[in-house]
C-alpha cells in the first residue's frame, strides 16, 4: 500500500536549503520515493491551517518512507535541512 511523506517546511536560509534539496532528491529516489509536490501555489480551504512551503512525497509503503527518514544517509542531510528550517513531517498509508 502506498504511503505518502508531507512536509511543511519554513525556509529560514534558501541557499543551505538548495543544497539540501540537491542533495536529497537522489537518495528519495534511491529509497523509492517520488516527489509529487515540491513547494508551488497552495490554498487553505478550511481550518487555521498557515503552511509554508508544502512538499509531499509517494513511497512505496510505510517502511520505505521510514526507511529514508530513519537512514544514515539522511542524517547528514537532515541536519543540514534543520539548520536553515523548521518544518513538521507526517507520513501517511495511502490507498
């Protein structure tokens, strides 16, 4: 069953952030991941809800999802992510 990654993520520092979003779009693609929405026009319909910057990506399951966020390989990139953002990440079981 498919599963979803969303971020909302607040850019502090784009030019770190750049090279947080080069350097991770192989890996998610490597963990089976692929970006559906990266950033782009969006509009609350309904509730309080202020996101920042959307970012939504389709794995395979939820274990893969896990996979990437939980990977050796990601912590560096993570803490280049946390450095120049902050955000809030939920991972989702599609259909």
């Amino acid at each position: 069953m498919p599963a979803y990654l969303i971020y909302d993520v607040d850019i502090h520092d784009p030019e770190p952030y750049g090279q947080f979003m080069a350097q991770v779009k192989p890996l998610v693609e490597k963990m089976g991941g692929t970006y559906l929405v990266r950033g782009g026009a969006h509009e609350v319909l309904e509730g309080d809800w202020s996101p920042n910057r959307i970012v939504l990506f389709e794995f395979p399951d939820m274990d893969s999802a896990r996979a990437l966020f939980n990977s050796p390989d990601y912590a560096p990139l993570k803490a280049l992510r946390q450095s120049c953002s902050t955000g809030k990440a939920v991972v989702v079981e599609g259909l």
